[in-house]
C-alpha cells in the first residue's frame, strides 16, 4: 500500500487530488494532511478522514513514514516544500510549474538526483 501526505488544502487540491487519490484507496492510504488555514485542514480532515493533521509540513514530513507527498500550492510557496520532501527521502508529487521563477525546476531535479537514494521528482 502506497502511503501518502497532502501539503495544501486549498481549492485545487481539495477539487482534483484528494478526490482522485482518495478513489485508489485499495492501493493508496492517505495519511496526513497538512494546511496552514486551520478550517480548510479541517475540511479535509473530516470528509477524508485522515488519522494526522499538521500545520507544520516539517512536522508530517519528520512523524510519517510517506512515499508520496502532494506539494499543491502556488507556485510561489512550492520550491522549500518540495526540497524539504526531497531532503526527507520523501518523493514530492507538484504541479506544473514546479516555481515562480526560471531554473527552479532545474533545482529541484538537481536535489533528486543527489540524493543517497534515487528519488523520483513527479511533476504533473
């Protein structure tokens, strides 16, 4: 089973990635979600009914044993999410673009690949 977090609570994610990773939970347990707006995170928590809720995504990163983490924000907010998935041995799953500003993709995969172990860097 495929174990999963959520960073971003928002519209998007609530509209498109809890619905559709929440369809697969035959093979995905979703375990934690993370939101800085404390009444979305309850939103989410309660229609999906995840066992852990953080305000903190460092805090989920370092307490759950994840495989995926959905990093779904503004771009503007995605690039420190996504490298501390990364320095966590977690695989960030963000949309496209992967940040606001030129050479962040690049960044990123950079971060990936220098990990110990090889990390995949999902960009939708």
């Amino acid at each position: 089973m495929l174990k999963a977090g959520f960073i971003g609570a928002g519209g998007r994610s609530q509209g498109a990635h809890y619905p559709s990773v929440n369809r697969r939970e035959d093979d995905v347990e979703m375990l934690g979600a993370c939101e800085l707006d404390e009444e979305k995170l309850a939103q989410v928590s309660q229609k999906y009914e995840f066992p852990n809720t953080f305000t903190d995504h460092r805090k989920m990163l370092d307490t759950l044993d994840l495989y995926v983490v959905y990093c779904v924000m503004n771009e503007k907010w995605i690039l420190q999410p996504a490298l501390d998935c990364l320095n966590a041995s977690k695989h960030p799953f963000i949309e496209k673009p992967p940040g606001a500003q030129q050479g962040l993709s690049t960044w990123l995969g950079a971060t990936a690949k220098n990990r110990c172990s090889p990390l995949p860097l999902v960009v939708s």
